[in-house]
C-alpha cells in the first residue's frame, strides 16, 4: 500500500471516532516523525518503519 493511501486510511477511520477531518494531524505527525517535507524524500529504508508506525 503505498504511503499516501495508508496515512488516508488511517486519517479516515480516526476521523470517523473524533467527527473530524483528521488527515492534517496524521499527515504532520508522520512528517515530524520522519523528519521529512514530502513523501517523495522519505528514503526506501524508513518506509516499512513509516507504515508500521501508522498501522499501530
């Protein structure tokens, strides 16, 4: 699953138990995490660790 889709789904089901539209908080809180701008910086090594973060 690619990382873009993962943080959606993710974003989406803790929206649905807050009533808010969550994707700004997982979406910031995965960048601060990887301390990278853009999916596209995040190196090949970090990306199974970045969706096990967001699957946990």
């Amino acid at each position: 699953m690619p990382l873009s889709q993962a943080i959606k789904a993710v974003a989406f089901a803790y929206g649905r138990q807050t009533n808010r539209n969550e994707h700004s908080t997982i979406y910031g809180e995965m960048y601060r995490k990887s301390e990278i701008a853009s999916y596209n910086l995040l190196p090949v090594a970090c990306f199974q660790e970045s969706l096990d973060w967001l699957t946990e």
